[in-house]
C-alpha cells in the first residue's frame, strides 16, 4: 500500500530503504482516489520510532491512506526536537473538526500510574469522546487499550505482581478463530508485551458490548473489541521492531534497575544474541486487517456522513 505522508518525515527514508511504498504528497495529488484518512495519537516519548512502527505496519494493502499525527497540547514530549513535532504534529484544536476514517491511540510509558493521575487525561478523554463521532474505527494499543477501556466502559486495570516482559503465544478465542481481523494468522501467534499492568477477563465479560477475541496463558487478555466494530484493543506491541525490547533491557540494565531477561527473545537468553522476531506476521495482519475489513470495507465514501450516523459496520 501506498502511505501518504510528508515528504520530509524522518520515517519517510527509512520506509524506502525497506523497499516500502511510500507515496509523497506530490504525487497523492494525481491520483483520482480518495485516501483512507488515518490518525495516530502517539503517546510514545520516542516519536520517531513508534511513527515509524506503526507506518510499517500499515505498509502491505493495494489502499492508499493519508496518516496524520496528533499530539498532546497539555504536556509537551521532552525526547524528540520541538520542531519535529512542530513539522509534523497537530493539536486537537487544530483538527476537532475533521472526521477520519480511522485512528490509532498508542501506548504510552505510565506503567502504574491511574489513568486518572496521566497528565494529559482530561483531553485524552475529549478525544476519546469526540472519536465517538469523528472517527469510523478506533485502535487502541497497550497503555491506549487500557485508557480506553476504562473510559468507554468502566474496565479497570490491575498492577501485576511481575513485569509482563518478552513474547508470548497467543490464540484466538475458540468462537473468533474465523474472525477477518485473525485472517491469515497461525492458529498461535506471538506478539511483544512490556508491562506492569494486565485486564482481569471476567471484567470483560461483564461488559454487553464488548468481545474478547484473544487470550494467552501467559500474557493473559490479549485482544478486545465492541461488538460494533468500532473500537480495538490490543494489549501488547505487536508493532515493536527487533530490538525494542533489548533496547529497554539494555537502558534499564544500564541504569542499574532491576529488570529480567525478556521471555522467549534472545536465543538461549542470551541478550549477547541477535533476537529471532517471531511476531512480524502478528503485527501486520492484525493492523492491516483491521484497516482492510473494518475501516475500508465499511468506512463511509463521505465523511461527515459520521455525523449522521450513516456507517455501516456490518
């Protein structure tokens, strides 16, 4: 897929050097399509490098799809150059009145911290409400999900006793294995965590709208979405490169923190070794599958038919 970005994005060279498609605005401009519109609310401090993960990812259908970057204007990132974020970024204010066929809200390094006490919660929660009406469908990633889960429907989250840190295994619940957002994924597949937090299921299940679609014995919920299809949760990192997770060993480490060897990662658990990615095809599908089958298929051609109600989820 051709993704419609700016042509001075730092992730705009290293997508080419990967030999992905990228279509720069100039020649967006002579195609008679109309692109998916996609916003990502990046929450990471390493903004370049979660642009790029997720730009990756959304880097393998025949669509063509305009990304744009949303940040916070009550807290400022301290880790990326103000004039990136200036370049690149929009405010809520500045786009509260456009509509997008879809959105992605990323995680964000809060570990124990109530969704309450996050310095920016107040306007997450306006644009977590405004997505309601703006935005055709809604993923929400790791800290994102958990945010997001207790905002629409009141699910908390739980301190663990241990880090959830490594990759792990997962399977679709047994009644979604023919669900499209697992379509053309193993019937085990595997997906970076990193986190302190986790989802107890049956506060899922107490939830009408909501359905779980995939669990691990290990990393526990993995997967929810509302039964209309308008809102994802995805409680891992599927999107992660090959040495995310060594790079937080290795700071940690540095630092003198404790931190243990990431499950099922290094060869041997030797963090000495190359890491063997085991989740590149989770990470593609899930997030193409959910652009393909529940943004584009469904997405009205008209926008602001959103605000009508006239969408079809079916």
């Amino acid at each position: 897929m051709p993704i419609k970005i700016p042509d001075s994005l730092p992730a705009t060279s290293i997508l080419e050097g990967e030999n992905i498609f990228v279509m720069t605005e100039v020649r967006a401009l002579h195609q008679r399509i109309r692109p998916l519109k996609v916003l990502i609310l990046n929450l990471m401090p390493t903004k370049i490098v979660t642009e790029t993960q997720f730009l990756r990812k959304l880097s393998n259908t025949p669509l063509q799809i305009q990304v744009e970057f949303l940040q916070t204007a009550t807290y400022k990132s301290s880790h990326v150059d103000p004039s990136h974020l200036d370049s690149f970024y929009t405010t809520f204010d500045q786009i509260k009145d456009r509509y997008y066929d879809g959105m992605i809200i990323t995680g964000a390094p809060l570990e124990h911290v109530p969704c309450e006490s996050a310095a920016y919660w107040p306007e997450l929660c306006e644009i977590m409400e405004w997505s309601t009406t703006h935005v055709h469908s809604t993923m929400h990633v790791c800290w994102g999900a958990f945010a997001g889960l207790y905002y629409h429907y009141g699910v908390p989250k739980y301190d663990r006793d241990t880090k959830l840190f490594g990759v792990f295994p997962h399977t679709p619940m047994p009644e979604k294995r023919h669900s499209p957002l697992f379509r053309g994924l193993d019937d085990v597949f595997y997906s970076p965590h990193s986190r302190a937090t986790e989802l107890h299921a049956e506060d899922i299940y107490q939830v009408p709208e909501l359905e779980m679609m995939s669990m691990s014995p290990q990393a526990g919920v993995f997967v929810v979405k509302s039964k209309d299809n308008k809102r994802f949760f995805i409680l891992g990192h599927p999107e992660y490169d090959i040495d995310t997770l060594a790079n937080e060993y290795w700071r940690d480490k540095n630092k003198g923190l404790p931190i243990q060897i990431p499950e099922n990662y290094f060869p041997d658990d030797d963090p000495t070794k190359t890491p063997i990615v085991t989740w590149r095809t989770t990470g593609q599908l899930l997030y193409t599958n959910w652009l393909n089958y529940y943004v584009y298929q469904t997405t009205p051609y008209n926008l602001e038919d959103l605000k009508t109600g006239k969408v079809n989820f079916d």
